[in-house]
C-alpha cells in the first residue's frame, strides 16, 4: 500500500551521501480505539487482532506495538490513577498476547520437521510473546507501549497535553518517544508516538485544528524552562480560557446553512463563516525566511523537545473527530453503505472528510501523510441485538462481529486515523513502508471501530535525519513547510508548569 508523498519539492546545500547498505527497519504495528470507558472482551478481540496480523507481515510478529486508547475507562477512573487503570489495560495486552501465542504455534506447528525453520520464537520474561514497556495516560486518553525484544529499547520519555473542560484532560494526548537499538548495535534512532483524542462533534472543526496546534505547541518531553534555565520568566498570565471545546457539546446559535452535498465542503458550511477568523488557517510563524533567531520559542533546543524533534519519526494515532459535515443529518439523509453495488457506497464520502481537507489546506497536522483510506467509516453505530431488524450487517459476519446500524443523529465519519511523518526528503534512500491500514470489526462495547496500521520503518540515528543548513522543503499540503525545518506553532515554554 503507497502512502500519500508528504515531499513536493526539496532544495538542499548539501547532498546527503549515500549509505553503503541499507538500514534496518522496524516492524510496527499502531492499533487506535476508542473504548467506549468499557472494559473489552479479550478472546473477541484478540481474534480480530489476529486475523490481522495473519493477513500482513509475512506472517511474522511487529517489533512495536503501540495502543492508542481514547475513553479508556470512566471519567472517575482516569483521574484517580494507574491503579483503577490497570485492569482495562491488562485486557489489551492479554489480547494482545493471545492473539501473537496463536500465531507462533501455528507457524512452529507448519515448520516442524523443516531443517531450514528458525530457531525458537522470542519470548519474554513471562514467556509470553510481549511485554509492556510503558502505559501513561492524560485523563481518559492512553498509550501503551510493548516490545517483542526489551533489550532493543535504550530509552523511553514521557509527554502529556491535556484540553478540553477547563483543560483538565478530558481530552487530550499522550506521548512517548523511544531510542530504538538497530540490528547493527550501532545505530540508535528515536521514534515518537502520540495518542490523541480531539473534541467531538460536528461543529467543532476549528476547535479540533485548536487542539491540534496545543499539542505541537505544549507536547513536550521535558520543562523547556528547566532544559534552559533563566531564559524564560514565570508565567504570569491569568488562567486562560478553554479554547479547545474539547467539552463543548453545545452547537453554536444556528444561522442559515446548506445542506452538505456529495462535493467536499467548503469553509462557510463548516462553520456558516466566509473564512477561518481565528487563524486556523495560518501557521504561527512565518513562511518566508527561517524566523527570527533570536526568539526562543524557535531555537533548536525546544524543537527538540516537541513532537517534531528533527531527531526522530513521528507517529499519531487517535480519536481525531474529524467528520465529513459540520452539522448533523437531516431526516432521512442517505449514509454510506458497504455496498459496493449502492449508488452510497462509502469511498463516495470520503472527499468530504475534513481531515485530508484541513491537513491539505495547512491548518492541522502539518507535514503529515496517511496512508490512502479504503475502508468504510468507523464511527458512529449503534449496535443491535442478535434478533433485531434493520441490521446493516449480518451478525455472524466474521468471529464476534455483531449486527449493527449507523447512529441516525451522527454522520458517519472516519474519526479514527494513524498518521505520520516519514523520513524527509533530504534523506535518500528507504522511507516508511505502510503494509496495512484497515479497520476491525465492530464490538459490542463500543460505537467506534479499531483502526490498526502496519509499516516497514527505517532505523535511521539523528545525525542522518537532521535537516542540512539552508534546506527549504514544501510539504504536499498548501503552503506548508517540513516542520522539522520550521515549526507550524511555537513551543509553549509555559505549558509544562500548567499541566
């Protein structure tokens, strides 16, 4: 599967040299739910994760796995701590585990009596497939972090960014970033993975886009006022307000709107406005020029501290709530259908999706790229019982899938992506390899569906992924520069102190 290019053009002073051979790559594997504050059910899900991985990668197991959990568990839970967490993300991992156990039984069972078979698979401590490396959540949003080898793991930070309700983290993101030990044990390369919950609901496109800029400005791995000591005050600022709308289940007062059609979208049916007043639509630093040098809000020692550290490769995965409407059905409106003989079949929907529109306009998710989108919508369903009519699928479908229909009050929408940032262009040679991008069946606790993507990702160390002095890259959005050479948002050296 080809990912969307994130590199247009590249003008460079140096030529980078070329690699005598081929770096390693990572195998990957990045799973995103939301789980609905239910506690899953681990045999169902371990069998859909198995059919999974069984259809891709060769039949070998991810290096990596990381889980992207949005609504993880209640409200109360989340913000009491681990403890109460612990058993929602003990399910992920037995399923997790389950599902990678059934699979390497099965390819020892088809090697037995092969001489040329290799040797026996790699277990850990426990003597189960994986082992968790880390869990961190901010409020209701988590990431867990497993390897199939520990000791290739040299390094693990932590970042959060909670918004939403007085940005107290009903809403929010989670990070991680990993230095990652080569096959050679020479080549050390970091990799960062964001799990990300933006705000629902139709309406709220430019708080989503808002949320967005929050965690590239205050995602960081460490206290920019602590990494450089004096150079910044106190913050003295009252509490700002929450912009976020995270919480805002509220439309905005109503005004005369078109009904969304089958083309995409523009501006004004989004929010009913002639344009993005609130300057979604322009980044917060200059195009032209590398910025002013002596601002430290762009000095290389806060980048490195953000989500784009020229150093590493960057992974985001979540409820990102991007829709394909900003406002909700009429009556009676056709959704999409899994039909490929319906004349609504879903790839029909998909030029609507604010997502691709918004990160190609250059107001959210700056330099990114996805891989292309072929499967139907993931949210919003309600689900049925075994004997209910007017089921959209059949139950029985596929092991645990149950019946369901698309909630009428909701558009259907693919709120649930994996994105991320390849390899830049000044880099010859291997880029992100995308081998799978799909989503699971529904389950019964849930109105969202699991979206899991797998990749080939190159072991690069930062020496060689750092942008060469005066390089100038347009990115496949409009307008939009290679972040690592310039970032989209300014870091927020007050953000630590506040969470």
């Amino acid at each position: 599967m080809k990912p969307l290019s994130t590199t247009t053009t590249t003008t460079t002073t140096r030529t980078q040299p070329a690699a005598t051979m081929a770096p390693s790559t990572l195998d990957l594997l990045i799973l995103t739910f939301n789980c609905a504050k239910s506690l899953i059910n681990p045999s169902i899900f371990a069998s859909h994760l198995q059919d999974s991985l069984a259809r891709n990668g060769a039949g070998g197991l991810p290096d990596l796995v990381v889980f992207s959990l949005q609504e993880v568990a209640p409200l109360s839970y989340a913000f009491i701590g681990p403890y109460f967490l612990n058993p929602y993300y003990a399910r992920f991992g037995e399923a997790l585990n389950r599902a990678s156990s059934r699979l390497l039984a099965g390819t020892a069972a088809a090697a037995d009596g092969d001489d040329s078979s290799p040797s026996a698979p790699l277990t850990g401590a426990s003597g189960e497939p994986y082992t968790l490396m880390r869990s961190k959540n901010v409020g209701m949003t988590a990431i867990l972090l497993y390897a199939r080898d520990p000791a290739r793991i040299q390094k693990i930070e932590e970042a959060e960014c909670g918004f939403g309700a007085a940005d107290m983290g009903n809403k929010g993101a989670v990070g991680l970033r990993v230095t990652w030990r080569g096959d050679d044990a020479t080549t050390d390369a970091e990799f960062t993975f964001v799990a990300a919950h933006l705000a629902a609901m139709e309406w709220n496109l430019k708080k989503r886009n808002a949320n967005w800029r929050a965690i590239v400005s205050g995602l960081t791995f460490a206290n920019p006022r602590s990494v450089l000591p004096g150079v910044f005050p106190a913050d003295a600022s009252p509490p700002r307000p929450d912009r976020s709308g995270a919480g805002d289940d509220t439309p905005p007062p109503a005004r005369p709107r078109r009904l969304p059609t089958g083309d995409s979208p523009d501006p004004s049916e989004e929010e009913g406005e002639a344009d993005d007043s609130d300057g979604d639509a322009h980044p917060l630093l200059p195009r032209d020029g590398e910025g002013d040098p002596t601002n430290p809000s762009t000095t290389p020692a806060l980048q490195a501290l953000s989500i784009f550290a020229p150093s590493s490769l960057l992974f985001l995965a979540g409820d990102l709530n991007y829709r394909i409407a900003s406002t909700t059905p009429p009556p009676l409106t056709p959704f999409p259908s899994f039909n490929p003989e319906s004349e609504h079949y879903y790839p029909g929907f998909l030029p609507r999706d604010q997502l691709t529109r918004e990160r190609l306009a250059g107001r959210t998710l700056h330099g990114m790229s996805e891989s292309p989108v072929t499967f139907g919508p993931t949210y919003k369903f309600d689900v049925l019982g075994d004997s209910a009519g007017g089921a959209q699928n059949r139950a029985g479908d596929g092991v645990g899938e149950v019946p369901w229909r698309f909630a009428p009050h909701r558009w259907p929408a693919w709120t649930d992506r994996v994105l991320y940032l390849d390899v830049p262009g000044w880099v010859d040679g291997q880029k992100v390899e995308v081998e799978t991008y799909e989503a699971l069946p529904l389950l019964r606790t849930s109105d969202h569906r699991p979206v899991v993507w797998r990749g080939r990702v190159p072991v690069l160390g930062g020496e060689v992924l750092a942008p060469p002095k005066g390089v100038v890259v347009q990115g496949e959005g409009e307008g939009v520069v290679d972040p690592r050479v310039r970032m989209p948002v300014p870091v927020d050296v007050h953000a630590w102190e506040r969470r």
